[in-house]
C-alpha cells in the first residue's frame, strides 16, 4: 500500500521522509560483502594488501644456449651441477647439487673442513628428475660442458625455469657476477671480489720481493696415455689465481694457446711438451681412468722427455694435490692462491 504525505502533519511528514531516506542508503551484511571494491579483483578474490604476499617477481635471462628462460628476480631453492662455489661465495647454498660436485667439496683438502655440503641433496650423477621434483626448486642451472644434464633441459623445464651457463668461458671474476645476477644478490660478488682483491695484493707484494718480473709458470697435469694438458687462467687447476691474482706469466707458447681462450686448454705430447715449459712448473698428475694418481706420476717421472727437461733437474716443479687444485669456483681459488703464495715464497727463499 502507496503512503500519501498529504494525509500527516507537517512535523509527522518529515520524521517519515528521513527514515525513508536512510532505508534507501542503508545495505544488509550480505550486500555489502558481495559489491565489488577497487581493493577486488576480477574474480572476487581480495587484492594482496601490503601484509600479503605478492606475485613471484621475474625477468627474462638469455643463457649460453641462446634461450630465453624467464627466471625468478630472487631465487630460493636453486639446484645445480656446476657453480656451488659460486653460489656459496655470494650466500647462496643450494638446496641440490650432483654428485660430482658434492665429491669436489668433500675430496678438496681446502674445502671438505668447512662443512659447505651440509644441507645440499645429492642429485646423481647427473640431475635425477624425481629428485628434483622433490625439491621443489625455483631455478635450475646446468652446466653447458655437461652433455648428460643437457640432454634433460626441456623436461628440466618443465620443473622449474632452467639456465643453460658455460663453464671455463670466463674468468672467475665475470662467472661469479654471472651467477650473482642469476641469484638476484650482484652486489655479493662485488662485496666478495673487494675481500679477494685485498687478499691478492698483498701476496703480490711479498712475491715481487723474491721473483723476477720475467720469471714464466706453466701449469699442467699429466694424464693416462703419455697425455698432457696444459692449463690457461679460465680452467680451474690454480690458473686463475696464479696468472690473473698473483700476475705471474706465462711462457710466450702457453701464453698464445690458452691465456684468455675458449677453451683455455690444450692438450700436448710428452714429445712436444718442452715447447711450452717456462721456468717453473706447477704440476698436478689426474688418472681420471683407473684412479691411480701415484702409478702415473712414477710413470711420468720415469719418462725421458720429461727427466731431460731443465726444470726437471734443476728442482723448479712445484707439485700440487689435483683434488684441491681441479675446481674453479672463487672459494677454492682463493684457497689456491694462499698455497700458490706458501710455496713460491718458500721455493724461492732458498
């Protein structure tokens, strides 16, 4: 039934005209609930308020292979089969690694006391899919040189977003900013390349005390086979340290085939081996067939080529471990460069 204000008094028509007024602004619970906000979204889910967490940040990451990978700005749970010195040098343990380069932190005399695998799931030989399914990781990168790993690159991907990085292609100092900017920390890797620094120019100091400024370094290891490889400063094997760190030279053969190359290693015969030997030689011995380094150092000695070279008999080959002295990652090399400094200064004080 209509209501007619006609009928009512002055004073009774207006008490009625302002309850019917906020009748009509006034919304039950249920309304008010279900009217969208700007604060909605599209679906009718409340918006993340500063309290909430927000949506994973990415960026787009061109990796060695040429692919564009769309990464995380701040990866958590990163998985890996190369670069865990890297990583750990800018904060970042992983929470996966294969078991090569678990058994490279465990067998470095340099390493193993300081505990760094504790905590990182061994992956395999090569990345084990299940296992890294488990993990739950928000980034994987994979070592271009690893042939095995590569060929799971695209189911990898399926898992989480997964980076393809060369090994052996840069100095320490450029991988380390590499795999710094991956994980979302770049001003880590400055902050450990300053402390490095710092370090390397005061073993300078002491060096250019006892050792000429034309003195030569070659560095090489002797393999199964008579082989032999020589060592430029992007490979591992106290390379970087001795050459780039410590600016030591290379002898003008070595310097020309492997000192800033891709690859930065050669490998020669015992009969040409004396073309590329300076003045002293660092030398690691590596069966990586039947794991035994002393049979192959007593064959090596126990070589003419190598018993009739200078260096040979006048006591200038400084002998180092391979296991601490194979990886390239900045927490061995900087360990490597303290035991380069220990036995040069000690070579030559005598």
């Amino acid at each position: 039934m209509k209501l007619s204000l006609k009928f009512l008094s002055l004073p009774a028509a207006l008490v009625l005209l302002v309850m019917l007024l906020v009748a009509c602004g006034a919304q039950s619970p249920a309304e008010t609930a279900a009217e969208p906000t700007p604060e909605s979204t599209a679906n009718g889910q409340a918006a993340p308020t500063p309290e909430q967490p927000k949506e994973l940040e990415t960026r787009v990451f061109k990796d060695y292979a040429g692919r564009e990978v769309t990464i995380p700005l701040h990866p958590k749970r990163i998985i890996v089969n190369q670069f865990m010195g890297h990583l750990l040098a800018v904060g970042m343990k992983p929470v996966g690694a294969t078991k090569p380069q678990l058994t490279q932190f465990e067998d470095s005399s340099f390493l193993k006391p300081l505990g760094l695998t504790e905590g990182v799931e061994d992956l395999g030989d090569t990345i084990s899919l299940e296992k890294t399914l488990t993990l739950s990781p928000d980034l994987i990168i994979v070592q271009q040189n690893n042939a095995d790993d590569n060929k799971n690159v695209e189911e990898l991907s399926k898992i989480a977003p997964t980076v393809v990085l060369s090994y052996g292609s840069k100095t320490m100092f450029d991988q380390l900013k590499e795999i710094a900017d991956i994980a979302g920390v770049p001003e880590k890797a400055e902050q450990w390349i300053a402390q490095y620094e710092s370090k390397a120019e005061q073993y300078r100091k002491q060096l250019a005390d006892v050792i000429g400024p034309d003195v030569t370094f070659t560095v090489m290891e002797a393999w199964p086979k008579s082989e032999i490889m020589i060592f430029g400063n992007l490979f591992g094997r106290g390379t970087f340290s001795l050459y780039n760190s410590l600016q030591l030279k290379a002898p003008p053969k070595v310097h020309e085939a492997v000192i800033d190359k891709e690859p930065s290693y050669l490998k020669v015969s015992l009969e040409t081996l004396p073309d590329y030997i300076g003045d002293y030689v660092f030398l690691t011995v590596y069966d990586w067939q039947d794991g035994d380094n002393s049979k192959l150092e007593e064959e090596l000695k126990n070589a003419p080529v190598w018993r009739s070279l200078p260096v040979v008999k006048e006591d200038r080959v400084i002998k180092v471990d391979v296991k601490s002295f194979l990886p390239g990652d900045p927490l061995s090399i900087e360990k490597q460069m303290e035991e380069q400094t220990r036995l040069l200064l000690e070579k030559f004080k005598k």
